[in-house]
C-alpha cells in the first residue's frame, strides 16, 4: 500500500512539474472597488470577451532619409533596413485545441463558483448588440499582421464592424461603457472580459546607428503586461494621376502602433459611463516561458551612401552615392509544436486561475 502512495505521489510531482518547469514565477496586480454589490447581487455573468491571442510573425522597417549637405556634410542617400522573424512548427490543431481548454476551465470554475453564465441568445436581445454581427468558435483568425487570434469551441462574442485592415471594433471609442450599458440591461449582470496575448518577439535597440539605418529584433517567448505591437504601413501604388500626386502622405519607414495588455475585468451596474463595480488584474511584468524559443536577435543594417565633392571626384561616383540603398533580412525558426502549445496554456490558465482566485476570495 505504501509502496502504492509513493507511485501516486511520484506521478503527482511529475504532472505539477511538467505544467510548471516552463514559465517563470507569474504575480499578478489587482484593483477591486464596488466588491460589496458584487456580493449581495445575483451571481450571473456574460463573458463579454475572451481573446486569446499569440504571434508568429514580426516585421521591423527603418528608413534614413538622404540629402544634400553641401561641401562639408556632402550628399548621403536614402537608406533602408528591414529586417523579419517568423516561427515555423506551431500546429494551429493544438493552438485550438489547448485555447479550449483553457476556455473550458474558466467556464468550469465560475459554475463552480455558482455562478450562472448568460448566453448569447439573451445578449444578443440586448439593445447594446442591436445590430451588430456574431463570431463563433472554434476559430482561427489573423486579425493584425502577424497576430493570430483564437475564438474557442462553443463560445460567441458580438461585434459591430470590421475595418480594411481586418480590425474588429467594438463602437464608439472602442466600447467605452459599453459594459456599464449590457450589465444594466442583462439585469445588472457582472460583465466579463479576457484579453491574453503570448509575443515572441521585442525591439532592440538601435541607438547610435549613425549614418544608417537599423533595425533590431529580439526574440523572447512571454505573456506579455503591456506591449505596443508595431507594423509597418504598406503602401498601395496609386492608379490615378491625381492619386499618384496626392494620394499618399505617409513617410517612409512608419508604422502603425496597436496597444496590447494581458487583463482579467469583471465590471457591473452602471453610473454614467462606468460601471459600479469592477474588479481588474493585470500581471506585475511579463511572463517568460522558457524551452521553446530560444533568445537570439536578428539586425538589418544599411549604412548610407555618401559623396563630398571634390575636383578628383566623377558624375558616376556621385551617382552610385545618391542611389537608394536597401537592406533585407529575414530569420524563420522551427519550434517544437507540442512544447509551444503546452507552454502557451501553462502561462494563460496561471494567470486567469490566478486572477479568479483573487476575485473570488474577495466576494467571500
């Protein structure tokens, strides 16, 4: 029997370690007010959102603009350096399969909680989703450049529209209130949202690059806190001849920003455009998860050309100075598949356990 006891123990440490051994230690930072009409009110909740995000691809762009700086400074040309990381070896099957399971989870322990999850039949009665389009999963979306978003199996969210560039929005200034609003209607309900987005990638530093231009990408597989996810514009060759003169007021080297945080919110009733009640976590810092990706850096540096003239210097050199020059550098990294997956449920069930524990110790 005792011999029996070890085994299970043994097994045990195994399945914690194996769940474990792959992320760094994950605190979280939480903001609780209105707890007290959480607790006398009816435990019913709406997952509003739940978004989980993770990337594959990253592209960096920087562009030195020439000119004439006459006998002293000379001409310099225009200089550009891109450089591009991707992974290869994620299996989307088991992307979907572990993003359900940790939808699952979080259904399972709010039901155990007591809690009873609204549907999307009943929202989607609400005035707040008049109108507006569903999405259900199991899904797999690429809704930024490089960012790929999961919709777990059995599970609906609502949104209003969709831009060129494949963004969903959720209404007037991205849904502010919006929660305060459905709470209100769906009988003052607590509102759900989940936002986790896992980055491999990070800009390094390009300091005194000079006469140049650099760019610099390091990899770092993370849950990440707060992250500003940058993409550089593309542009769109112009048809027309007015389109050709002023169709195009975007500079070189530009990029579009998109913020991204990794939160847990719980909000309900409503005052004006807020809610009465809301709880928010956030992690303290990111998140690594170690023996997936290994920590390398890619650069594409381009220097520019330059010509001072001289009464020794020709028309050719001069020209070969002045010509655009371009710097391309790409890097594509095979991971393992199966420990990818693992590590991405590993560090986004942590943090939503985690987040739930807090919440729920609270309303007792």
């Amino acid at each position: 029997m005792k011999k029996f006891n070890y085994i299970l123990i043994a097994i045990f440490f195994i399945s914690f370690s194996a769940l474990s051994q792959n992320i760094e230690d994950l605190k979280i930072k939480t903001k609780f007010y209105g707890a007290k009409k959480m607790k006398k009110d009816p435990k019913k909740i709406y997952i509003n959102s739940f978004n989980v995000n993770f990337e594959i691809y990253k592209e960096a762009i920087d562009f030195k603009a020439g000119g004439n700086g006459g006998r002293i400074g000379g001409n310099t040309s225009n200089a550009t350096a891109s450089a591009a990381v991707g992974l290869g070896g994620i299996n989307a099957d088991k992307m979907q399969e572990k993003t359900n399971l940790i939808y699952q989870n979080y259904i399972n322990r709010l039901k155990s909680e007591g809690f009873e999850i609204i549907n999307s039949d009943e929202a989607s009665k609400t005035k707040v989703f008049e109108g507006w389009e569903k999405a259900s999963g199991p899904q797999v979306v690429e809704n930024l450049s490089g960012i790929i978003t999961i919709v777990p199996a059995n599970y609906t969210s609502f949104y209003k529209r969709k831009t060129d560039k494949g963004e969903i929005k959720k209404g007037f200034l991205g849904g502010i209130g919006l929660q305060a609003k459905l709470s209100k209607e769906l009988g003052d309900a607590i509102i759900a949202d989940v936002n986790l987005f896992v980055m491999f990638s990070e800009n390094g530093s390009d300091w005194m690059k000079g006469r140049a231009a650099k760019v610099k990408i390091k990899t770092n597989l993370r849950l990440i806190n707060n992250y500003a996810v940058t993409i550089p514009q593309k542009f769109k060759e112009k048809k027309t001849t007015l389109g050709k003169l002023f169709g195009s007021v975007k500079i070189k080297g530009a990029v579009d920003t998109y913020p991204a945080s990794s939160n847990v919110t719980f909000s309900q009733g409503k005052v004006g455009l807020g809610a009465e009640a809301v709880y928010s976590g956030f992690l303290k810092d990111d998140v690594e998860i170690n023996g997936v990706l290994k920590k390398q850096k890619v650069v594409a540096y381009q220097k520019q050309g330059s010509f001072v003239p001289t009464s020794f210097s020709t028309f050719s050199n001069y020209l070969d100075a002045k010509a655009d020059r371009f710097s391309e550098k790409a890097k594509w990294i095979e991971v393992d598949g199966d420990k990818y997956a693992q590590g991405f449920y590993n560090v986004c069930n942590t943090f939503l356990e985690k987040n739930l524990d807090e919440f729920f110790n609270k309303l007792k």
